[in-house]
C-alpha cells in the first residue's frame, strides 16, 4: 500500500493524513505501532503529519495506553489525547474516541462545533473508528454513534465523516 501511494502521488507532497483507528492491529500494543506505522511510513513521517483516532484493537492493551505513548496529540480543547480537534486551512477537523460515546464527550463534540462555525470554519470534517451509517455485514452500525453523535453531526451540517472499522466498502 504505501509503495502503491508513492508511486501515485508522486513528487507531490502529502500535508497530513488521517487514520480511522486501529492504527496497531491486533492488541494495540507498542511492537504493533512500531512495526505497522513508524517503520513502515518513517519516510512520509517525516514530512506528513499523522492524526489518528482509536480503534477497538488500539484499545485492547492498557485500555489504549500504548496509543496515547505512541502519538503527541492536541489537548488544548478536550483535556484529552482520546479526542482532540485541530485546524487545516479552512478546514476543522475533529477526532473522537467512539470506543466510549460519553456524555462528555458529546458535550465536548457540541462545544468543538459551536467553536468551529462561531469561528467561521468554511468545512468541518470529523473521523472516528466505529460507523454509525453502515452498509457493512461484517460489524455493522454502531448504536450508541447512531444516537448519540448522528444528530449532532446532522444539527450542525457538518461536512463530511469519516469512519472505520467495517472490513468492506
């Protein structure tokens, strides 16, 4: 895959890229993260930025510590490294951790949304692991980002979501 992406952008450069959880597949744990990101893409991190979200699998060592060590992520706004937001231009973005659809989290989700059309963010683009859409058989809709984060996602029109976890398209 990433020989195959080399090849397709070419000499162009990649700003940052996004991973929809389950960045150390299977048990989320530090050799994982080594052997599937930082030694196979050590070339593109050096230049792109990555920001990942948490997947089940990212989760399943020390309740997803080994994540949390492995990546520097934004706290200013959430107090927290499971979710955070950042801008790119004109763009929001917005990570969340729908391993735990909390009330605070959705509380903060409002919060980040309110800020980002107060600020005039022209796209708000918000990525996550668990789907709460799904045309998938595989693991299906995931009921608590469904009810919880759908209609918020709806309320605030935001952009686009993008989300992981099912094995198909």
């Amino acid at each position: 895959v990433r020989d195959a992406y080399y090849k397709w952008t070419g000499s162009r450069h990649t700003d940052f890229w996004l991973i929809l959880g389950d960045v150390a597949y299977t048990n989320g744990k530090d050799s994982e993260y080594q052997g599937a990101i930082f030694q196979v893409y050590d070339e593109m991190l050096r230049k792109s930025v990555l920001w990942p979200a948490l997947g089940n699998h990212d989760v399943s060592t020390s309740n997803g510590q080994p994540y949390l060590d492995a990546f520097y992520l934004p706290t200013a706004n959430s107090g927290t490294e499971r979710w955070y937001s950042f801008d790119h231009g004109k763009v929001h973005f917005i990570a969340l951790d729908s391993n735990n659809v909390s009330s605070a989290q959705t509380a903060w989700l409002r919060s980040a949304l309110t800020a980002a059309r107060a600020n005039n963010a022209q796209w708000i683009f918000v990525h996550f692991h668990h789907p709460g859409y799904n045309s998938g058989t595989h693991h299906g809709r995931e009921q608590s980002v469904y009810q919880n984060w759908c209609p918020v996602f709806e309320e605030f029109e935001v952009d686009a979501v993008f989300q992981g976890h099912e094995h198909i398209y």
